[in-house]
C-alpha cells in the first residue's frame, strides 16, 4: 500500500500500516511509466539511478499527487520522463549506474539474517562484497534484493550486547540491521573492502552516531569555524557538560580520516591550528579519568578521537614533538588492553597504526621513522601486543583486533613500509613474530580475506628477512599446516578483474615461490601433483613476454620519489639562502646593541 505524505511516498504493510519503506522527495531523481506493465510506474532514487517498479491502478493519481506535494510542501520539482520505459529496460538498469558485471561480482560473501520491517522474522541473506558495492541477495534465486555504494557507507556499529548483531549506517542517515554467527570476520572483510574502494571515513564502533549532536548532514563535510569549536571545547569543555559528551560531540563531528582544517592559513588574524590541535591531544591525556572504570563507549570514543587527531600532519609529528605524550599514550593502550574487550582493543591498534603510517597526505617520512623507533623502542609493548594476537589467533576469535594487529606488523615489517623501520628495531619485532610463526598459518583459513592477506605479508617479511633456519622451519609449517595447497589453488586459478583478488593471487604466488625455493620436500610433492612437462617448462631461461607481465600490487609507494620529492619542495632559492643569511647578520648586530645599551644602564642602577 502506497501512501503520499507531504515529504515522501511511503510504502505500508496493509495489515498493520507500519511504514516499510520511504522515499522522500529531495532523493527522487525522476519517474517514468512502465508502458508494458498495467498501472505500473518507476521511481528512480538513491543517487546512482536506482530504479523502484510499483504498480496500481491509480498509478497516475499517485504520481500527479507527488508532485503537487513536493513542489508544495518541500519547494522542489520531481522530473518526469517524457517517454515511457519497458519492463526489459528496468530489469537490465534496475540497479542504475552499478548495473555492470563489474560491480555485482562478489568478492566475498557472508550468510546473514537481516531484521526489518518488512519482515515479521529475521529474512534470511547473503550478503556480498564487491569492489564498489555491498549487495543483499535472496538465498534461493541469488536475485540481487538491495544494493549500496561502498562509498555511501558511514560507520560499521558492533553490538556490545549481542554477539551476532551489526549495524551498517550509511551517510544518507539510514541504517541496516543485520545478524551473523562470524560477525566480526564479516566486519573486517567489510571495513577493509570499504576503505580499499576509498572510503577512508568508515570505521568500526559500540554506538549509534548521535545524529542530534552533529551539526549538519553525514554526507556533508562540516565548516572550520565548527571544527575549531569543538578542538576548544576539549580543552575548555562548556558549563554544565561532562568531558565524556565532548569527546562524543567531537568524534560525531569530525571525520574518522582526520581534521579537514588542520593547516594554519595565512593572515594577520589567522587562528593558529598547530596550539588547537596540540591542546586538544594534551586534554585527551590529561582529562581522560580512570581507564579501568569508565565505561567501555567512552573509552573507545577516546581513542576514536586520538585518531582523528593524530590523522592530521601536526597530530602526527606531536607523538614525538610533545614532551610526555608519548608515555601516555602507551600506558593508555596497555591498560586498554587490560580491558579485555575486543572493540576497545580494535579503537587502541586502530590508533596506533595511525601513528605508525601517516594518514594524511604530503608526509615526511623522516617523521614517520621517529614515530615508529618510539613506538617499538619498548620491549614489554611489544610483548604484551603480540601475546594478545596469538591469543586470540589460537581461540579463533577476535577477527577485527586480528586484522588491525596485522596492519600494525605490516607498517612494522613489510616492504615498502618496513623502510622507515630502525634496523635494531626490525630485527626485534621479527624475531618475536617469528617465535610464534605457527600461529601465522592458522589466519590462512580464516574467512575473511582482508585477514588471509594481512598473514600473507608478515609470513613473505619473515622468510624473506629472517635468519636462514627461520626460512626453512616456515617452509616445513607450509606444509605440515596445509598452506601451501591452499595458497597453489589461489596463484593457479584465480580469475576476474577486481583488484584485491589480483592482489592476493599475486601474494600467494610470491608465497609459493619463497615456500618452494631450495626446499627438496615441497619439490617432491610438485612432481606427484603436476605434470612433469609444466614443471620442466618453469625451467625455462626464456623471458616472459610483455603483455604477460604482471602489475605490481604489493609494493604501492616509492619511499625513494616521495623522499626526493619532499628534499626538492623544502630546497630553498640561493636568493633566499642569502636574504637569510643577511638577516642572521642584522640580528646579531641587533643582539650587540641591546647588550651594550642594556649592561651600563644595569650599572647605574647598581651605584645608584
């Protein structure tokens, strides 16, 4: 049943006249008939031409009455197409401009029970990752039922009460509640899928964002003056209002990526952001009350907001730059991760890592190798954080602290990373992945794939770098541990266009070849399960030809360009080199001057 409201039209369950589903006026992009379909008439909404079929036999009532409601009570005109479509042009443009092949091929797929209005019980879905979309499909046809840009999606809430329940919010304001039995496996293949597609916003919290204590749309980026507002209500919370409501006010209003205005302009009475941004970290540390009692949301809302904070240039370089940050920071974490709870635990590495790689943009990377010989000066840390992992690696659970711990190896130990690492430092960390290296081959059967590849690049540094017996006691665990199989499946016969799937395949070769390279055993077994002509071809001195070559996926940044480029901006002109030169003169002759003028009036005032 169809109702026309004076914002929207809104669909109603006919037995209980509970709203299944609205589309309001400013969202409609356009409506069309269905010529081949009685009554039948297409709303195109959801800012990528998605297409809505309803049919009535007052189809032209209801569309005439929208019009007249959206141009009356909201002030906006909807476009009607002049010439009607077909029920074949709306099966093949349904889902509008991800339509393609290309972006309803999943890239992972995860049974989940969805709860909603439109159905009394949990409905029963697959939900599916691709490359820009997140798909719901039906169990029994595999028919595409809802889809969403990876882009639209705002935060990722994981229920602290129930186990299996998830909400996706999206930046239209919406949400969707799902259930999973490996939810947070769901959750880290999804926040690792949404930010690759380049969404950096998204992130994993216990709470709904409350929209009340934002000042503006999700979708929409807020104005400076509403930034540095709530930088100086860190430092200087309002009356009557806990440090708990700021910080929340805060995290609701910044984005997760960092601050937006986080350069000081130029002008006489230009606000100085690096004091704002500094003053809010100090406030962060100082005013952060008892870590072992406060609750579990305020804790986690901290962190969120230390990686909003550090996610700009001067937060970054203020790890190092503020005396005693540093240690706080630490004794944060640890006690953090007394807490024993896998959301705060994920909000404290998630920050972490940002300290570890940059996430801003024209970074120095002489200020990225300061932050991490910081980081990983301290043994105990270390340990603490690598026991944590395994720990939760041998229960099998913990997916999300699983795969940031992963993300923190890698920035640690993986190329091109690895090159800001202090050597001292790199062999330490190495050593001690590489004592509890076994476990590493328990995350190649995990679900998740953001997981499997994070396990990937640790197990390619550990061999690679290692000592010779570590090489060769990983080889025999590729075997014993049944990796090497899986990961042959994935080099041989993985196919499709999607770059993460290229990304693994290209991973799991380099893995087969460093697990197979002077190791008689794993050769042996290669010439029971291949053909003994495929493997005399691998002998073969002959170049592989051009078009055959494969992109370079795993090595993504230039650490020799960006630091050559950052040298280049920072050279000064020989003009100015000499401008500075005479203005050091004309301070000195300045210094001389008042030093003399000043020790005899000093004297007169002594006889005197």
């Amino acid at each position: 049943m169809l109702e026309v409201t004076a914002c929207s039209l809104d669909q109603l369950d006919p037995a209980t006249n509970v709203i299944l589903a609205s589309y309001n006026y400013k969202d409609i992009e356009g409506m069309a008939e269905v010529k081949d379909y009685p009554g039948g008439f297409v709303i195109v909404a959801g800012g990528f031409g998605r297409m809505h079929l309803f049919t009535s036999p007052n189809s032209s009532e209801i569309r005439q009455k929208m019009l007249e409601s959206a141009c009356t009570f909201v002030g906006i005109g909807i476009k009607v197409l002049k010439e009607p479509i077909t029920e074949i042009e709306f099966a093949s443009q349904r889902l509008g401009k991800f339509s393609g092949d290309e972006h309803v091929t999943s890239v992972s797929e995860f049974t989940v029970h969805k709860i909603s209005p439109r159905h009394k019980d949990p409905a029963r879905r697959t939900l599916c990752l691709t490359e820009t979309c997140l798909l719901e499909r039906d169990p029994q046809t595999y028919t595409v039922c809802t889809l969403r840009p990876l882009a639209d999606i705002f935060a990722l809430v994981r229920s602290r009460e129930n186990p299996q329940l998830f909400v996706v919010e999206y930046i239209s304001g919406e949400t969707r509640t799902y259930m999973a039995t490996d939810r947070d496996s769901l959750l880290a293949s999804l926040l690792d899928g949404v930010r690759a597609s380049g969404n950096r916003d998204v992130h994993v919290k216990m709470t709904m964002t409350p929209k009340g204590k934002r000042l503006g749309p999700l979708g929409c980026p807020l104005e400076e003056e509403t930034e540095s507002s709530h930088l100086k209500f860190l430092q200087f919370p309002p009356l009557k209002r806990s440090f708990s409501e700021v910080v929340e006010r805060f995290n609701a209003n910044i984005p997760y990526s960092g601050l937006l205005y986080s350069v000081t302009q130029d002008g006489l009475f230009a606000e100085n952001k690096e004091k704002l941004i500094t003053g809010a970290l100090q406030s962060l540390v100082q005013k952060e009350g008892d870590q072992t009692s406060i609750t579990l949301p305020e804790l986690e809302g901290q962190f969120h907001a230390l990686r909003r904070l550090v996610a700009s240039k001067i937060g970054f370089s203020a790890f190092t730059a503020m005396p005693g940050f540093r240690e706080s920071v630490g004794k944060k974490v640890v006690k953090a991760l007394k807490r024993e709870n896998d959301g705060v635990t994920h909000a404290a590495i998630d920050m972490v890592c940002a300290l570890m790689h940059p996430m801003h943009d024209n970074y120095d990377l002489r200020q990225e190798q300061l932050n991490k010989s910081s980081l990983l000066s301290t043994n105990k840390f270390l340990e603490s954080l690598l026991d944590m992992w395994i720990g939760l690696v041998s229960h099998g659970t913990g997916a999300l602290v699983v795969s940031a711990m992963l993300d923190f190896l890698t920035f640690a130990l993986c190329v091109p990373y690895s090159e800001t690492t202090d050597g001292k430092h790199f062999d330490t960390l190495l050593e001690m992945v590489a004592d509890r290296g076994r476990s590493l081959f328990r995350l190649f059967q995990h679900p998740s794939l953001a997981v499997v590849k994070g396990a990937g690049l640790v197990m390619r540094a550990v061999i690679e770098e290692g000592e010779v017996e570590v090489s060769a006691r990983m080889q025999d665990l590729a075997l014993a541990e049944g990796a090497l199989p899986r990961h042959l499946l994935t080099a041989l016969f993985t196919q499709g266009l999607d770059g993460r799937l290229l990304t693994h395949r290209q991973l799991s070769r380099h893995l087969v070849g460093l697990w197979v390279t002077g190791h008689p055993t794993t050769m042996g077994l290669l010439k029971r399960i291949m053909p003994s002509g495929l493997l005399s071809y691998l002998d073969s001195e002959e170049s592989v030809p051009s078009s055959n070559l494969e992109q370079e996926r795993l090595n993504t940044r230039d650490n020799l360009k960006m630091a050559q480029d950052h040298a280049s901006k920072n050279r000064k002109g020989p003009q100015w080199v000499a401008i500075e030169r005479q203005l050091r003169v004309v301070e000195k002759h300045v210094e001389v001057s008042e030093a003399g003028f000043i020790e005899p009036l000093c004297l007169s005032f002594h006889f005197k």
